[in-house]
C-alpha cells in the first residue's frame, strides 16, 4: 500500500519539478520580474509626480527605489520553491540552498535600507542606512564564502546500504516536499489576502522556515527507520539546529540577525569537516542523493 502510494506522489513530483525546471519556466519567471520591474518604476514615477493615486500602496510606491525592494522578494519566492525541489536530491544541499537564500534575504535587507536614504542622498539621510547596508552586504558575501568551502567539502553518502530502502528514503522525502508546495501556497495566499486588505506583504518567510524545521525533524524520525548510526543522525539532527538558528535570525534585531546568520553557516561548515573526518570510519558507496 505504501510503496504504491508512493510512487503515485512521487510521479505527481517529478512532472512538477520537470515544469519547474524547465526553459519555458525560467524564461518566464525572468521575464515576470523585468516587467514587475518596470511596470513598479514606472508607478512610483506617476505616483510621485501626483498622477494617480494607489490607496494602501501609495505611501509604498513614492519611495522610488519601493520597485528594487519588489522584485527580490519574487526573487526570493522563486528560491523558495528551488528549496523544496532541492529537499528530496539531497538533505545537505537542502540546508545549503536554506543559507543562499537567507544570504539573498540580507541582500533585500540591504536594499531596504537604500530605499531609506533621501532623493537628494543628503548625509543626514545616509548615515544610518549606509552603516546597515554595509552591514548586510558583508553578512551576506560571509556565507557565500563559507558555503562555497562547505559545498567544496561535503561528500553525499547513502543513508541505507540497500538501493530498495535508499529509493523509499528519497520517495518519502519527495511527498514531504509536496506537502512543503502546499503549505507554501497557503501561506502565499494568506499573504495576498493581507496585501489586499491592509497593504502591507507580510514576507512569511519567517512561517515558511518554521514549517522547515518540522520538515527537517520529520526527516531525522524517518531516517531512524533504515539507520541508527550515531554519526548520520547527529548530522541530520545538526541540519534541524542550523535551520533553527535561520529562523531565529530572521527574527532578531539588526546586527544580532547577521551574528546569527554567520555563525549558523559557520556551524555547518564545522559539522561537514567534522563528518568528512569520521565518515571514514564508516565506508560506503558515495552516492549523490541521500
């Protein structure tokens, strides 16, 4: 029952993820944002210039730089769903793909504080977003770093020693990440409502990366089931706390967010080495999705 339940998802998974993944998409999901762009450039101009009015969104759109702030949240909702496409290939690069977008986050963030400086960029209006901006850009160039050396070292070795109970593994992983679109879409809806209503976009990738770490717990319960060595579960187990950590950091107060941020990637980095030493201890076959 349960392996035919499964492949059933798991063909429903893979025709999105082939969708996802596909030129038609990517060419559109650029082209969205260039007009997104555009189209918000252009009605902060109108709106400055007094030419039409936006109710809720009026006081957003006479900032100029308001369009910026826009199209990297889309960007950062179209990481979103890399994130869970990602979860099923590899539990590893799933918690790596969560810091490239919580650098992409700081990178927004950044943004944000540019959107704070005057028009006429005068020094009393420089100051403070200046100090920020700096701020997040460094945060963010650190966990590029950091992640371009853990990716460099990290080693994908199968959970299971069995192909049967490793290709059940990656199938329940995959209708996790269906039920990830869903909640998702959820939240995405429950956002719109509240644009719509109040005018304000709630940016729930604070909801979203709570509902990863029940994913994550959820993966560390089911790996128990094919394995109980100490050093996999510690790993995944470890995966659980980094991406605590993510939430926490979107939660703090600026400066405090960044510490975090870093020392989270910093924490990954110190568990692949760690795990590439006492993985020798126990060989296996190295395999790609785990």
């Amino acid at each position: 029952m349960l392996k035919k339940f499964l492949t059933y998802t798991n063909s429903i998974y893979e025709k999105l993820k082939t969708l996802w993944e596909s030129k038609a998409s990517l060419r559109l999901t650029s082209t969205i944002l260039v007009f997104t762009f555009i189209v918000c450039s252009l009605a902060s101009v109108l709106v400055i210039n007094e030419k039409i009015h936006l109710g809720h969104f009026n006081n957003h759109f006479k900032n100029p730089f308001f369009s910026i702030e826009i199209v990297f949240t889309m960007l950062l909702i179209t990481e979103l769903f890399g994130l869970i496409f990602m979860l099923p290939k590899s539990v590893a690069k799933s918690v790596g793909k969560q810091f490239e977008l919580l650098s992409l986050i700081f990178l927004r963030d950044g943004f944000k504080e540019f959107s704070h400086i005057h028009s006429d960029f005068s020094l009393a209006s420089l100051k403070e977003p200046l100090i920020n901006m700096t701020f997040y850009g460094f945060g963010a160039i650190a966990i590029f770093t950091i992640l371009g050396f853990t990716y460099k070292l990290q080693k994908h070795i199968k959970l299971t020693n069995t192909e049967d109970n490793q290709e059940q593994f990656i199938r329940l992983k995959k209708l996790l990440a269906l039920f990830l679109l869903v909640a998702f879409a959820v939240v995405g809806v429950l956002d719109i409502k509240a644009l719509i209503q109040t005018g304000q976009y709630l940016h729930s990738f604070k909801t979203f990366y709570t509902v990863l770490i029940f994913s994550d717990i959820i993966i560390v319960l089911i790996a128990l089931r094919y394995t109980l060595n100490y050093y996999k579960i510690f790993r995944y187990s470890a995966f659980v706390l980094a991406t605590i950590l993510i939430r926490i950091a979107l939660s703090a107060e600026p400066f405090y967010d960044v510490i975090i941020g870093v020392v989270a990637a910093l924490f990954i980095l110190i568990l692949t080495l760690t795990y590439n030493y006492f993985s020798n201890k126990f060989p296996e076959k190295i395999n790609k999705e785990i």
